[in-house]
C-alpha cells in the first residue's frame, strides 16, 4: 500500500480510504490512487481490510443434493450472483440436513466470517431445523416454499404444476396421472399440489399418485406401472421432474406405448438434454439465474438492514416449454404407390 501512496503521490491514509470506498475522497484523487494500483497490480490483502473495515465481504451457502440438476444449477447461480456484487462464498456441502449437520455447517461459517447465509433447504425438515437454531447473521432458504416464516426465494412450484396439468387438459385429455418427488422434498409436495388443485377445479377426481425420488430408474419403474393402465383411462403424465420422465419415456417405449399418439408426457425443470429426449420433452422450465440474484439481493437487504415492503419471501414464476412429447401427431401418410411411366407428377 505504501508503493501505491508513492506512486499517486498520496498519503498512505489516502489509499485506505479509497480501497475503503470512503466517500470523503475527490473524485481526481480517487482516480490518481486507482491508476496507480491498476498500474502495480496491486491486490488488497481481504484479512487486512475486514480487520479495517469489520466487513468480509463473505457469504455462506449450504447446500445438499448437488448431485441433482435443481440444487446444483441454484448453488451456481448464487455464487455466480454474489460474484457480481462483490462478494466471495464459502460452500459447506451436507450429506444431509439435520438439527445437527446445519448447526455445524452454521458454526463454521460463523467461525469463518461470513456475513450472511443461504441455505438450499428444499426438505421440509431441513426448514424445521433451520428454523430452530440461533445465528449471528441473516440466513435466507431457497426452494423450501413460501409457507414458512424464513425469509426465502422460491420457483412457485405449485404454478409451474399447474401450467403442467392445464397444458394436458387443453390438449384434450380427460385426466391427467402425476409421478411426484420424495414425500419430504417441499417442492415435490407444491407440484403434487398444483397438479391436484388443477384437476379438481375442472371437476375431475385425481387418479392415483406415483412417487419416484428425482432418478431415472424410478421414473422407469413408475413408467412400467402406468403402461398397465394404457386403454383403462391413462392419457397423459406430469412427471415432477425430466430425470424421471426420461425413465417413465423408455418404459413406456419398450411397452410399445407411443409418445404422444398413446400417452403424452410432461416434465419439470428443463434440463439442458431434455431437448434430444426421445421425444422432445415438453418441460417446466425454472429460472435458476433469477433464483440466484434474488436470494442473494434480499441476503444483502438484510446484512445492510434496509427496509423490505412486505413479507421477505419472493417466488419467481416458471414457465412451460412445449415440445413434441404432448404435441398432437397427425397420422402418418398412407404409402403410395410409385408413379407410372409418363404420368404427371402428384
């Protein structure tokens, strides 16, 4: 820091103040001391400043499931969004979420400085033990849905299921089958609501529910149950997600079920290769960088203590992606037989 002083021909306090973003600094000495440091390659020393300035510029995340396309595309785009304004992250990784992995996940942190935390909390018992531990800074839940009392940022599950389920309807099905998530997941529970509130409104009685756990296998073993009920009624499925309409797709496939002439299928999320699924999926397709900027923006609002209108939760709408796997297919062309020598062209 000395050098840079030199070299803009400032006082050592100068270039605190700048590298301090104090506003009492005129606007050309700012810039002289920013070339100079732009010129010596200067890097601040990030332990320094917070001891100077009591800020880290650190934020915490907890996280489970990363294996899985949701909390993995969420993860990135919270750490892509905290890069854009500035702030590092520290990651801690559970296996999974209990009273006592988040409260030492929470501790660590603490330990590390963050100033604040988001939590991928999307089980429901994840929240509860969120919800009953103390903490010496803002921690904001995402995908753990808007019922609870933690701020929080969410795709509005419930939403996007229906979009789902009015989409099949509209296409001329009579009902619609639902294969859902895990039972404790509480977006697998708003997409099942969705999904039940859409049928009952139109005055059709649910069928029976399937339950997978987000993978293709047990999509695929869903899928081998619902080939049994083709001419007894089943028209159309909304998967919960595209992982197990991938393996509810190939079920049906090798029953010799055809999709969508037989059975149209819907997923959710729209996962990058649900475009090359066979067919095409026609998907729900969540806004994870909206997610990211949101979650951290109103993290922020928190540290900095400014005032939020209205309640801290935010729900980000989804929107449906339609593609050949619910598109009505016209029959093919019967053969025709091959023009006769001399005759016009058909």
């Amino acid at each position: 820091m000395a050098d840079v002083a030199r070299l803009a021909g400032v006082s050592h306090q100068t270039v605190s103040r700048v590298l301090g973003e104090h506003p009492n600094v005129r606007d050309e000495t700012r810039a002289k001391v920013l070339r100079a440091i732009e010129e010596m390659g200067y890097r601040r020393n990030s332990s320094a400043r917070a001891l100077v300035t009591r800020r880290t510029r650190t934020l915490g995340v907890v996280a489970s499931d990363t294996t899985l396309y949701g909390p993995a595309s969420t993860l990135f785009a919270l750490e892509e969004a905290a890069r854009a304004e500035g702030y590092l992250v520290s990651t801690v990784s559970l296996r999974k979420l209990t009273v006592d992995t988040l409260s030492e996940a929470l501790d660590h942190l603490s330990d590390g400085g963050v100033e604040g935390v988001v939590a991928i909390a999307p089980q429901r018992s994840a929240v509860e033990a969120l919800a009953g531990l103390r903490h010496p800074f803002p921690v904001v839940t995402v995908g753990s849905g808007l019922g609870g009392g933690t701020p929080c940022v969410t795709v509005d599950q419930d939403l996007g299921a229906r979009l789902a389920t009015a989409h099949l309807l509209a296409a001329g099905h009579h009902k619609v089958w639902h294969l859902a998530g895990p039972e404790d997941w509480q977006e697998a529970a708003d997409r099942a609501a969705g999904w039940r509130a859409t049928l009952e409104e139109d005055g059709i009685e649910p069928p029976l529910l399937l339950r997978g756990d987000w993978s293709p296998l047990s999509g695929y073993r869903a899928g081998q149950e619902l080939a049994g009920w083709v001419g007894r009624g089943l028209t159309a499925v909304f998967v919960a997600n595209d992982q197990m309409a991938l393996g509810v797709l190939r079920a049906l496939r090798e029953a010799g079920v055809r999709t969508p002439e037989d059975v149209a299928v819907v997923g959710f999320d729209d996962i990058p290769e649900s475009e090359y699924f066979a067919p095409p999926l026609t998907t729900v397709r969540q806004d994870f960088s909206a997610v990211g900027k949101h979650s951290i923006a109103l993290l922020l609002d928190l540290i900095e203590g400014r005032e939020i209108s209205g309640p801290p939760r935010i729900a980000i709408e989804p929107q449906l992606v339609v593609r050949a796997s619910t598109f009505p297919q016209t029959p093919p062309r019967a053969p025709q037989p091959p023009p006769q020598p001399g005759a016009p062209p058909t």
